[in-house]
C-alpha cells in the first residue's frame, strides 16, 4: 500500500482509480465492508483501490479548534489497518487545508476525475463533500452520469438494529461499553503506545503497573478498571502481541496515588516484566467498576487483587466471534513491515 499527501500540484501515475469517500476513523466493520465492495470494483476495472481520508481528522475539531482525545485510530494506526483490508493507495488531505474551500462540482472534476483518474466511487448514503459538506450523493450520482464514472451508494451495515458508525463507538467508548465498541469494530478496542516511566507505586503494593504515553488525539474509554489482554507490539505492528497475557487496565486520575492527568496504567498478569523501552498493545474487553478513592494503600491493594481476579477470568475466554470479525476481512496473512509514508 503507498500512502501520498494531497496538494493541488499532486501528480500520481496514469491509471484508472476506484475511489472510496470517508474519513474512515476507527476502520470498523461498516469502513471494512466498503472497502470489500470497493475492492471486487476495482478488480472488474483493473483498477488502484484508493482511499481518501484526512489528518487531521474533522471530528477533531469543534469550533475551529483542535481538541485531543478525539480519534479512534491516529493515522499510522489507521494506514495499518488499511492495509490489511488490501487497498493499494491512500490520499491523506489535511484538515482544515485548501481541499476544504473547493466547490462540490469542482473538487469532482479536478481531483477525483482529472487528477485521480477515477472510474468508479463508492460511498455511503450519508457522505458529504465539498466547500462546507454541500456536496452530497444525489449530486455525485448526477456528476457521475455527466463525466463517465460509475457511483456505488452502500447502505450501512447494521449490527441489531444499530446502525455501525464512528460515532457509536466514540458514544460507546464514552460509556464504558469496550464490548460492545468491539463488536462495531470487529475487534477490541486497543492502545498502542510506548511505555514511559512510572512512580514505582504498584510494584511497592504488589502489583505493578505499565504507565502508557497515549497519543494526544487517542480516544480514552470512560475513567474506570477494565480486563483485557496485553502484550510487547513492533513499533510500526498494531496487530501482533508477543506472549498475549490477562491484564487489569486502570484508566483515570488513579485518586488514591495521585491527582494529575489522566493516565492508562496496565498490569499484565502474571509473571512481571519489565516493559520499560518497549510499546504495549492493550486491548480492553470488559468494564469492571470505576475508578475509586481508598483510603489508604492496603485497601487499594486488596481491590487490584480482586480486580486482577476478574480480568484473568475473563481474559481466559475465547474472544466473541464478534470480536473476531475484522480479522477475517483482511485480506492478507502477513503484514509486510514498512514505512507507512513510501511516496509513489
């Protein structure tokens, strides 16, 4: 997969393109299913699968300002599992830039057809484009007609009767609810982040714990402990765990030792490691309880031991098949390793 920054001036090689529209924040199982019709469209054409997305992403902006904690899968995350869905180029337009003050009309003909050689575009029902989201599908399926491109509108896929969206995994990561956000996602929601030192507290209590350096625009879950699984990750792998094991993950001002930022502080279960210098991946499978005041370290300790016991249980049943869905929409079995950023 290349990945290449949009500019007016961006020349890309002459071939017919199939073109997805979205900002595909987090890749969930709805962006995973546009990308497989996207995919089957541009085999028929012989064709480059090619996604448009931004960094910044829009929903990381309210009132003109960038505010942190607002995305699902910052944009290496987010390349990764692309990649692993097949598509062969990703355009990435910054936000707010120069794209966003081009007329409907003109950013049709200009870029998706003159510059990108598009033959086909594929988008949902909902999206919007264009100066101010004027543009819509109505007008994409007329420019279609008129400029010789074809226009596939996918309705959204439903998970009950719940509709799969970014939006709905952001609500329900807000809520605590890391099942049911992976079940939209088709795998669990994740961290990835480095490890960066500690106070030492959990080792002095017994339990010892891996403060993670969370990427500013990565969406937290709701304050609280949760079980899940952990494991060292590659700096450029988001998928592959080495010695997966059990973990209780506190997320929150962790009030009893300390009054500060928030923080994700794990504790893998088991045998203790020492993580420091390496990159975690931390996946969240079940709330446990929220986050509490005790009022005095003996009883933080008793509560991260009954805390641990829940997570090493849950963390010992097999993922749902829900949880398993993404996985076997990826289209490759190996992930080749390298820079996210090759430029055609």
């Amino acid at each position: 997969m290349k990945r290449v920054d949009w500019s007016p001036a961006l020349t890309l090689p002459d071939r017919p393109r199939v073109t997805a529209l979205g900002a595909f924040d987090g890749v969930h199982l709805g962006h995973a299913k546009t990308i497989q019709a996207m995919r089957r469209i541009a085999r028929t054409h012989d064709a480059e699968a090619t996604i448009l997305t931004f960094d910044p992403g829009p929903r990381e902006f309210n009132g003109g300002d960038r505010l942190p904690g607002r995305r699902l899968t910052p944009l290496d995350e987010q390349l990764f599992y692309l990649r692993r869905l097949g598509v062969d180029l990703v355009v990435v337009f910054e936000f707010p830039g120069e794209i966003h003050a081009v007329e409907p009309e003109e950013f049709v003909r200009d870029v998706l057809v003159a510059q990108f050689s598009t033959v086909h575009v594929v988008a949902s029902l909902t999206h919007r484009f264009g100066y101010r989201g004027s543009g819509d599908i109505h007008l994409l399926q007329k420019l279609g007609d008129e400029l010789g491109f074809g226009v596939d509108i996918l309705e959204p896929v439903l998970i009950g009767a719940e509709r799969v969206s970014s939006t709905r995994i952001r609500d329900l990561l807000e809520e605590g609810e890391v099942h049911e956000a992976g079940g939209l996602l088709g795998r669990p929601y994740a961290i990835h982040a480095p490890v960066m030192t500690g106070r030492g507290m959990g080792r002095q209590i017994g339990y010892p714990t891996a403060n993670l350096q969370i990427p500013p625009e990565k969406i937290l879950p709701r304050d609280g402990v949760y079980s899940g699984l952990a494991g060292v990750v590659d700096s450029d792998d988001y998928e592959t765990m080495e010695q997966t094991r059990g973990a209780a993950i506190n997320v929150g001002l962790a009030p009893t030792v300390r009054d500060e930022e928030r923080v994700v502080e794990v504790h893998v279960i088991g045998e203790h490691c020492d993580f420091r210098g390496k990159s975690l991946k931390v996946e969240f499978l079940r709330w446990l309880r929220a986050e509490e005041e005790f009022e005095d370290l003996k009883s933080l300790s008793k509560q991260i031991g009954i805390d641990t016991e829940r997570a090493a249980a849950i963390a010992q049943a097999p993922l749902t098949a829900e949880m398993r869905q993404f996985q076997r929409m990826c289209t490759t079995d190996h992930v080749i390793r390298r820079s996210d950023r090759d430029i055609l």
